[in-house]
C-alpha cells in the first residue's frame, strides 16, 4: 500500500512540476502574446475566417457564440454517425448509427462529457472516429478554456463590458496548446506501441491455433487529446483497460499525468492572468486539498480484499484485483479511477463497477462535487470560480464587508447566477437518477440488485450531469431511456453553468475594481483554501449525502 | 431617547406585542417576502394536512401523533422566526413612541407673507403645505420642518436628540433648519415650511424605527437568493428521496417507503431556516443599533454601505481636534522672561471671553504668574480693522495680537522687534501653530504658541482604523503648513488643506474612481454636494436643512466623531448575517445524522451505523431534529438583535475567528443537543 501512497505523491508532485511552466505558456497564448511570425499567420487565418481580432464581446454575443458553435458541432457529429455506412474510410463497413445513440453520442462529444452509450470499435467508423469525435475533442476543449478566459476578462475588466472574442479564444486554445500538446503526446504514446494505422482489422493466429480479429485504427492519435483535453471518450469499449490504447505502466503513467495536466495548469494560468500568481496556487491547493483524501480513501480501499474473494481462500493479499488490468495493479488502478472522475475525463483502465463500495464511492462523490477538483479543460476552474464566488459571499460578511473576489462586488445578480451554475447539475443529476429509479426502462437496465444497482444508476447521472462520461459499468447504457436521458442531462450539465458563468463574468466586467485593503477578505492565503475546499466539499455532501447513503454507503456496511 | 441604550433585551411588555404579532404574521401574502420561511410555512400546513388525513382515515402517511407532532414544531419554527422578526420591530417600535409623542398635532400661525408681522391666520398643523411661512414665537412647538426666513431664537430640541440644553437658530448660515416637533424657548421666528405634511423628518424617523416601510437591502437580496437556491438544492435532495426510497424497498425486499412527513421534516431541517428566520430581524436590529447611537439612516442601503466604507473624510475641526486654538507655549523675546511674559499675556487676556483668550489665562496661571491690581483697567477690544486686543492700565498699554499688526503698533510707537522674535514667530508658523505677538508700550514681551489642540485618544482609533483597512482624510481650511503639522500628529493617513467645497467633491470623486467607498460628515449648506456625492453621508442635525437632505445619515448629537461609531456598526451588521449564515449551514450536517438513518433503518438496517448519536428510535430521531431546528431560532435572537461583538481586527483575523466559532460550532454544537432534546423525548415517554 506504501508504494501507491508513493506514487500518490511522486505523480503529484510531477504534475505540479510540469503544470506550473505550461500554466505561464497558456497565459501567454491567451493574452496573444505570440511570437511575431506565428501572429502573421494566426492574423491571415483569422482575416480567411471573417474574423475580428480585436472584438470584445459583451457576455451575451460571447454565450451565443458559444451556442451556436456547439450546436453546430454536435449537428456535424450527430449526422456523420447517420451517414457513415454512406461515407468514405468506413473498412469494417459498419452501418450508420441508431437516432438516440446518435443523439447522446454527439451531445456527449459537444460537452466534452464523452458518455459513450456505445462500443467504440464496432460502432464508429474510422471517419467518425476521426472527424466527428475527435475534431469534438479538441473543441469542446477549446470551449471550455474559451469561456473560462471570458470570466477572467470579467474580473480583470474595470468597468466595461467586452469579455474578448470567442472564435480567437477557441482558435488561439485548439491552435497553440491542444494541438502542439496531442502531437507529442500522440507520437511518445505511439513509441510505446498504442496503435496508429489506417487499417480496420489485423487477423492473427492465437496459441491455439485459432484465428483472432483485432481491430486497430488511428489509436494514438485520439488517445492523446482524449487525456489532454479532459475528454474519456476512448476508441475502444474497454477504454483505456485496453492494451492498444494503453499498453505500458510508462503509458499509463504519462496518460495519468495528461488527465490532470491542463486542468492544473489553468490554475497557474489564472494567477498570471489576474497579475496575482498567488491566487492561482490558492486555487491549485484547493484542487489538491480536496483531492488527496479522495484519493486515499480509494487507494486505501483498493488495498482491502473484498469480503467475497477472501472466503475463496484465494490469496488476497495484494488487495481488490477485481476488475483490473494485472500490468497496473491495485495502486496506478485506483489513482487512475480518482484522477479520470476528479478531472471530468472520464477515461478509465479498470472496471469501477468492481471496486470496493468505498474505493467507488470516491470517484463518485468527485463527480457530485460538480467536477470542480481540476474538473474538464476550463470548466473545472471555471466551476471552482463559481464556488469561490459562493466562499466569499458567505465568509465575505463575516469580516464586516459586503463580499468581493478579486476586487469585484458580488451582488445579486452574481449570487443569483452562481446559485443557478451550481444548482443545474446536481439537479440533472438527482432527478434523473429519479426517473431511473421509478420508470420500469430504467431499473431494467441495471446489471446488479439491491443497492449496488442504485450506485449505478446514480453513478451514470452524476457522470453525465457533471460532464465527466465515466461509466461505472454493470448498466446497460445504449437503450432509448438511458441515451435519451443521460444525453438531455449532459446538455444541462453543460450549458446551464456556461451560461450562467458567462453572465457572471459579463456582471463582474461592469463593475469596477475596488482596491484590496487590509479590510478585504484575503483570496490567497491558507485559510481561504480551507474555506473554499470546504464550501465544495460541504455542498456536495448536503445535497448527495442522503442518495450515497442509499447506494455506496449501505453497500460499506452490509458488507 | 438616552433610556433606549438601556432597554433590556427582552422587556416584557415589547414580547408580548412580539407573541401577537408572529401569529398575524403568518398571513401567506406576508411570508412569500420570506422564501425559506414561505417553504416552511407550506410544510407546516402540509404536514397539517397529513396529519387531519391519518386522523380522518385512521391509516394515513404516518401515526397520526407522529405527524401531528411534526406539524406542530414546524408551525413553531414559522412562529418563532415571526418572533424575532417582530420582537425587532417591537424594540424599534418602543422607540417610536417617545417621537410620536413630539408630533401631535399643533396650531400653526401661518403667515400671509413671509415676513414678521404679516398677517397671522390660525391652522391645524397637518394642513401645512409645502413653502408655507409661519410665524413660531416663544412657547409654541415648530409645526413642520423649515428652514427659518427671519429671527434668532433659543430651541429645545430634546424631543429629537435627547439634549436638554437649548439651540440657537437663526437664519442665514448653517443654523437655518428646524425640526418640526422642537419647541422655541425664547424671541420668535419665521420658518419657510420645506415638507409636505406626514412627511417630516420626525415622521421618517418614526418610520425607520418602526422598520415599517423597511425594504430589503442588495447585500440581503443577494443573500435572499443564495438561501433560496440552497433551499432549492435541499428540495430536490429530499423530493427525490421517495424515489430512491421506493427503489431501495423493492430492491431490498424490507421496510417501507420514506413518509412524506419524514421527508417533510427533512427539508425544513435542511434549508436555512435559522439564517432565514433572523435575517430580516438582523436588518430591523442593525438599523436600531444605530438610533441609539443617535443616528438616524434614511436606508438600511446606508448602514450596510457603511460597512464598506475604506476612506473616511473627516472635517479637522470638532472631529479631530477640538476645534478652538489654544494657548500651548509662551515664548519670551529677548530681554524678557517667561514669567513676565506670563504675566502680561494674562493681564492683555483678562477681558477676552473668546476660548483662546481664556486659554491664555490658564495656561499663565499654570506658570503662577503674578497677578497684577487691575482695576481702572480700560480693555481694548478686538476688531477686524486693528487684529488686536488688550488693555491700558495707567501708563501701562498692553497688546496681543497677530504678529504683523502688532510689528506695525509697535513700530508706530518707536520700538522694533528682535531678529530672535521674529525667527521665533516663524518657527511656530512652520509648525502649524499660531503665532500671537505680545507687546508693552513699544517693548515686545514674547510670542504665544496657539495650537490646535488634537484630541485625546483620536490617534488610537485612527490606527484601529487602519487595522480594519480604512484610510482617514482630515479636511481643513487651514493651510498645506499647518495642515501637514496637524494631520502628522493627529495619524491620519492623508490631508486635503485649503478645502473648498469644490475641492472636497474633486477629492471624493477622486477616491470613487480609484473604487473606494467614501464617507463623510457635514453641516453647511456648501457640504451639500460633497454629502451627495459620498457613499456614506452623515449630516449633522444642527446643519442646515440642505445638508440634511443631501446626507443618508442624520446625527442628531451633531457630533462629527460618530462617523466611526457608524462605521463599526454596519461593519457588525454585515458580519451577524454572515455568522448566522455559516452557523444555519453547517447546522445540517448533524441533522442529516439524525434523519437518514432514522428514515432508511426499516430498509437497511446496517445504516444504523451512521445513527452516531445513538437515538432512542426513528420516532425520537426525527422530533429531536426538528424541534432543535425550531428552538436554535429563539436561542439565536440576543445575537442577532445585539449584534456580533464588532471587534476591530483585520480580515483574516476576524474570518479566522468567526470561522472556528460560527463555522465548527455551528458543525458540532447540535450534536449534543440533539441529543439532549432526544433523552428527554425518551423520557416522556415518546418512542
């Protein structure tokens, strides 16, 4: 258990190490300080697309170009999955995709959820694979940082209303740090032997002398922005358990790290962004803070036999192996599991279904807490802001002043929008984990009785209502009921908090910036991370403790 | 009104107006202002319901004593807030009596024409209109607020400020306004009425305390709207419950579904309901707090604003120092000693009535001047022309005055002064002092040091001041000299010398652009724009009626120092909410640990592991929740009516505190109360 606790520590303090450079470079991209030959042709692309460089958008152009792009993705991608079996690079010659499976796959890919109410290599078309799902993945990335820079714009602003321009946000993201990122991820990843190929299938003679079809396809390169950009959505049903996308414990220590790596980066970015570099190591301890007893908690509980498997009198010394790939093992398993769900990736290499009650109820509650702990590209932060809005609300009177953060007062309207961006998800997530439990469709699906069964209802909305995409496994996801509904609550995790964030950075960019004093509520130091982690943590706990007691919790106890 | 301060919380006659009136507040259309409450009223008549339905039909949701039980503490948790709400308006209310008593209606001698002597004609007060003159002689109350066109008088304003001793007003100059409800003491006077009736001074006052046409803050609608989405949040964690609930007893195979009054009780425990039920009560406190401070707002906006105040400009002169020059050091010229110089300072002061003359005199009694016979003394007295005064006894013409008009009477009597003296005059200009020369015949004796004497612990609140984040500008008329020495010694952080209105509006304008929040005080009619312009306005009470407008503040002690005072209590408004606030949420936490294994045990048994209070049964479990809910209100009013203890401290040292106190008492202090209140259910007999 030592050495997983080990890893625990030598991966974060890795991340930290890389994130805090690539945070300074991303502040960098999206302030447009660029060397001057790569402005040249960032200007040309940009005067080819008709778009304005210099526009700053007031909040409600920038929430509609949002929108609009969004939903013009998702179109793309819902209509290639119709039409594959029409479309060029299709080798294995599947036909075209079912309506709602359609519908929840690209809604999932649009908000960076990549939910995958299907199997990747006997579904989608290397075409879709590539155009469809994996132009998503790097946009809805880029989305996420587009608007979290718009809120930055928002509280550095002194009285004017322009957040910047969505299409030179998104642009400037996809173009100078998805990409350059994905390409070397992609090649290293490849160098460790993740697939890359054009091929549909490789037929190969088994020991037995049987012949085995394995389906190959451009594996690294989706691989690598699946990580990177938060997203999950693997090329094959088993994901990132699977040898080809994830062969080696180098491999999987590197995609480990890009889970986390840009979510932790914007931190550092923040803090250059609002000229205060302390506040965005405030943030990044707030994220570890209320990871690392995540963390433990599963690792501890990976590290436990299960009461089944210790009454087969099988050696269950090594802890709960259940469901995870030998090359791993319990430790790189569980920090896998706590990192995918903390970060809304979604990616998993072991089965969670197979987890510990308690090793399962860490991912989980992760996700419940609103993907807030690092959390997606740009929506993590973003998300954490809301909650530091919240922190200073409350924790802001108690020093006599009416609440600010950063120098912007938090009004009613501010509260009013915060309010709305965390009640939406938490929402989605209860009331469609209700309608599961009550409509005949949705307690069919479920692959356990009692309790457990419970978990993995509750499991599915949570990660869809938070935009993680991670499946618990033991649900039978790809019927009607549950792609309709996992795909309508993935739109309202999604939608419902980028709007509302984005109007609260259009308030805060109204306001003028009130001088900090030795009166102001200081946003930097130790005691507002205890506080912010605390909000988030409490939150969290008071509107999901009474369903995790019903699934997670019970299941603990009646072990 | 000096009584008020005293007033006991709880005075009996104020709670059992409170008791009637947190029943009439139960009116629906009164409770929406209110949605946590609103939502707790709803569940109450739910759970009523419920309960006339199990009663009626004999097999219902619940036992029927269990669900009546329930209704019963939930309508007690509405009462009890309304409590609050009304024993706040109640202590306002008490307050209002004494004004009420200055505002009956009087006989007022309305003039023809705006002069005295016109034509008198006998009205009823509360037919004045706006722009009416009257005529108040001695004896007669002041029918209406105005502003007085002709007269001096004497006027007792106790009605209003609880200051016995007379005013004099008069007209023209920053004395002009009067308060209707005042009565002339002596002479008369002709008062331009500025008011439509019903809406004087005293009437708005009388309105403010009784938190009557009390409207809701921004700080407490942005609050309002946090509670009611965390009440939101709550409803659905609970509405959803019957679902899982129905899930897990299929699922399972034992026990039932969760009851709608357990759910019920659930989410009154849940939402914020100690924060919600006081929140209106900390308002109606606040603004009480600052009446008897003697202030009067005209918003709960200004108190709230004044929380946030972080540069205050505060007039040198009464709020600094104590506004008169005083003698402070004596000089001799060369030639003379200190003790002559002593004493015929004090002989040239004898007859001088004004407070530097009498400081002169003190301050040579204090060197035990020798006190020349001086009767058949002629004074001189001081006018604008000469710039001198003093006295000619015998042979002996003695002089004091500014330093260049007694050069030239000096030098018109042949003598001349010294290089010395004249360095000496020099050096205490350079301090921002005033230099008086005093001379005998053509002799110059010495100079008097007058200063302006700074007041004795204003140096200590200004570094308080600091501490809480807040920059203090002295404003003076004085000059950059003087000012500098002044400011330097009194520790304020900057100055604003040669103050012109013009001047003080550019400066508050200045600091608003920067993004701070302004205070100030003032009284004269050329304030009012600056008043206007600042965040926090307090207009002193025996200003000029323009001021008063202009200012959201009246400080009826007329006592430039109060700022501070005002400062401290919006800053203790604002942190009681946000106390209350914390305290009301981390509250759920254990009562989560009552309910849910109380309501899931029938399902799961093993959830009795989480029941770590060990409660006597589901039953108990449930009652003790609620009815901890309902009592921590009634045991949560001395705060919110007395306010936090406003200690002056910096952010994070007062966040820190309140933190451990609000935060963690409010997570572990139910606990052993709950408990408590389930032993003794226990003991009743409840199982």
């Amino acid at each position: 258990m030592s050495a997983s606790f080990g890893l625990l520590v030598v991966f974060l303090v890795g991340l930290t190490l890389v994130a805090v450079p690539l945070g300074r470079f991303i502040a960098l991209v999206l302030d447009g300080a660029l060397p001057a030959p790569v402005r040249k042709v960032e200007s040309l692309l940009f005067r080819l697309a008709g778009v304005d460089v210099a526009e700053s958008m007031p909040w409600p152009r920038y929430a509609a170009s949002v929108l609009v792009f969004n939903l013009l993705g998702l179109l793309v991608v819902y209509v290639l999955q119709r039409l594959q079996g029409a479309l060029p690079l299709n080798p294995a010659q599947l036909p075209g995709v079912g309506p709602e499976v359609a519908f929840n796959t690209a809604v999932s890919f649009a908000s960076n959820t990549n939910w995958q109410a299907y199997a990747g290599e006997t579904t989608m078309s290397h075409l879709t694979q590539m155009v469809a799902l994996t132009t998503q993945n790097f946009v809805s990335a880029a989305t996420g940082i587009a608007v979290l820079t718009a809120l930055v714009r928002g509280l550095r602003a002194e009285k004017s209303p322009g957040l910047g321009s969505f299409w030179v946000d998104l642009s400037r993201s996809t173009l100078f740090v998805l990409l350059p990122l994905s390409v070397v991820l992609a090649l290293v990843l490849a160098s460790q032997g993740v697939v890359q190929t054009f091929a549909a299938n490789v037929k190969v003679a088994t020991l037995e002398g049987a012949e085995q079809t394995l389906a190959v396809g451009p594996v690294a390169s989706q691989v690598a922005i699946k990580q990177l950009g938060t997203n999950g959505g693997g090329f094959y049903n088993v994901n990132s358990a699977h040898p080809f996308e994830n062969p080696t414990p180098v491999t999987n220590l590197l995609e480990l790290l890009a889970i986390l790596l840009i979510p932790a980066a914007l931190c550092f970015s923040f803090g250059h962004l609002v000229r205060d570099r302390r506040q965005g190591w405030a943030l990044y301890a707030t994220m570890v803070a209320l990871f690392v007893p995540l963390a433990g908690l599963t690792l501890w509980a990976e590290h436990q036999p299960t009461a089944a498997l210790s009454m087969t009198g099988v050696d269950v010394s090594g802890g709960n192996m259940e469901g995870k790939e030998v090359r791993f093992g319990v430790g790189a398993s569980a920090l896998w599991a706590v990192a995918t769900t903390a970060a809304s990736n979604g990616s998993v290499n072991a089965m969670h279904d197979s987890f510990t009650p308690l090793g399962g109820l860490g991912p989980m509650w992760l996700m419940q807490l609103g993907e807030v702990v690092f959390g997606g590209v740009g929506s993590g932060l973003y998300g954490l802001l809301v909650y530091a809005v919240l922190a200073v609300f409350i924790a802001g009177l108690m020093v006599g002043r009416t609440p600010e953060y950063l120098g912007k007062k938090v009004g009613a309207f501010e509260m009013k929008m915060a309010s709305l961006a965390v009640l939406f998800p938490s929402a989605a997530a209860l009331l469609g984990t209700a309608v599961a439990c009550v409509l005949p469709e949705g307690v069919a699906a479920v692959g356990n009785g009692g309790a457990h069964g419970f978990s993995e209802m509750l499991y599915a909305f949570s990660s869809g209502a938070n935009n993680n995409g991670s499946a618990f496994g033991g649900l039978t996801v790809n019927g009607p009921f549950y792609a309709i509904a996992i795909g309508l609550v993935m739109l309202v995790g999604r939608y419902w908090v980028i709007v509302p964030v984005l109007a609260l950075a259009g308030s805060f960019a109204a306001r003028r910036r009130v001088p900090p004093s030795s009166g102001t509520l200081p946003t930097h130091g130790p005691m507002f991370v205890v506080l912010l982690a605390f909000v988030v943590a409490l939150v969290g706990a008071l509107t999901f403790v009474p369903a995790l007691a019903l699934g997670p919790v019970v299941e603990h106890l009646t072990r | 009104m000096a009584s008020i301060s005293s007033r006991a919380l709880f005075e009996p006659a104020i709670v059992k107006q409170a008791l009637v009136d947190s029943v009439r507040k139960l009116s629906p259309a009164r409770m929406v202002k209110n949605p946590v409450m609103f939502v707790v009223e709803l569940g109450s008549a739910f759970t009523t319901l419920l309960f006339v339905h199990a009663l009626v039909t004999g097999a219902g949701d619940a036992p029927w004593p269990f669900t009546l039980a329930v209704a019963v503490w939930l309508w007690f948790t509405v009462l009890f807030a309304n409590f609050a709400e009304a024993m706040a308006e109640g202590r306002g209310k008490a307050q209002a009596q004494s004004l009420r008593a200055a505002r009956k209606d009087v006989m007022a001698k309305r003039l023809a024409e705006p002069r005295h002597g016109a034509a008198v004609e006998q009205v009823s007060s509360s037919t004045l209109r706006k722009d009416d003159v009257v005529l108040v002689e001695a004896g007669d109350i002041i029918p209406s607020d105005g502003e007085i066109v002709e007269g001096v008088a004497s006027v007792d304003e106790s009605a209003i400020t609880g200051e016995s001793a007379p005013v004099i007003r008069e007209s023209g100059g920053d004395r002009s306004a009067v308060t209707g409800g005042t009565r002339v003491l002596s002479d008369w006077l002709v008062v331009r009425i500025r008011v439509e009736a019903g809406q004087t001074f005293l009437d708005r006052m009388i309105g403010m305390v009784e938190g009557a046409k009390r409207q809701k803050t921004p700080n407490e609608i942005a609050l309002d709207i946090l509670l009611a989405g965390l009440s939101l949040v709550f409803l659905l964690a609970t509405v959803t419950l019957r679902p899982f609930s129905a899930y897990a007893v299929t699922a399972s195979g034992s026990g039932a579904v969760v009851t709608l009054t357990v759910l019920v009780a659930l989410l009154v425990c849940l939402i914020p309901t100690t924060i919600g039920g006081l929140l209106s009560a900390i308002g109606i406190a606040g603004m009480d707090r600052l009446i008897q401070a003697n202030v009067l707002a005209t918003s709960g906006r200004a108190v709230e604003a004044a929380g946030d105040v972080d540069v205050l400009l505060l007039d040198k002169t009464g709020t600094i120092t104590h506004g008169n020059r005083q003698a402070w050091a004596l000089l001799p010229a060369p030639g003379s000693t200190e003790l002559e110089l002593a004493s015929v300072a004090r002989l040239a002061s004898l007859a001088d009535e004004t407070p530097e003359g009498k400081s002169i005199v003190t301050l040579a009694d204090s060197k035990k001047a020798a006190t020349p016979d001086a009767s058949g003394a002629q004074f001189v007295t001081f006018t604008a022309q000469t710039r001198m005064s003093g006295v000619d006894l015998g042979s002996r013409r003695i002089r004091k005055g500014a330093s260049d008009a007694i050069e030239r009477w000096v030098t018109e009597a042949g003598g001349q002064i010294s290089p010395e003296t004249r360095r000496a005059v020099e050096d205490v200009a350079r301090q921002g002092a005033t230099p008086l020369l005093v001379a005998e015949n053509a002799r110059i004796i010495g100079v008097v040091q007058l200063k302006d004497v700074v007041k004795a612990g204003i140096r200590e609140r200004f570094v308080e001041l600091r501490r809480l984040g807040i920059k203090t500008v002295m404003v003076t008329g004085d000059n950059p000299l003087t000012a500098a020495a002044i400011a330097a010694e009194a520790g304020v952080d900057d100055f604003l010398a040669e103050a012109t209105p013009e001047a003080k509006l550019a400066l508050i304008r200045k600091y608003q652009a920067e993004g701070h929040l302004v205070a100030m005080t003032g009284d004269g009619t050329n304030d009012a724009p600056a008043l206007a312009q600042a965040d926090v306005a307090v207009a002193m009470n025996s200003g000029t009626q323009a001021a008063r407008e202009a200012g959201n503040m009246v400080d009826l002690d007329s006592n430039p120092t109060k700022l501070l005072e005002v400062v401290r209590i919006g800053k203790q408004l604002l942190m009681t909410r946000g106390a209350l606030t914390t305290f009301s949420i981390a509250n759920d936490v254990s009562k989560y640990f009552a309910i849910i294994p109380a309501a899931f045990v029938g399902t799961y048994p093993s959830l009795a592991a989480l029941d770590v209070m060990r409660l006597h049964s589901p039953t108990t479990a449930v009652l003790s929740a609620v009815i901890f809910n309902a009592l921590i209100i009634v045991g949560l009013i001395p705060i919110a009516l007395r306010g936090l203890t406003a200690r002056p401290a910096p952010a994070p040292e007062l966040l820190r505190r309140n933190l451990l106190v609000y935060g963690l008492g409010g997570l572990l202090l139910p606990f052993p109360f709950i408990k408590l209140i389930d032993v003794t259910l226990a003991a009743m007999g409840v199982s």
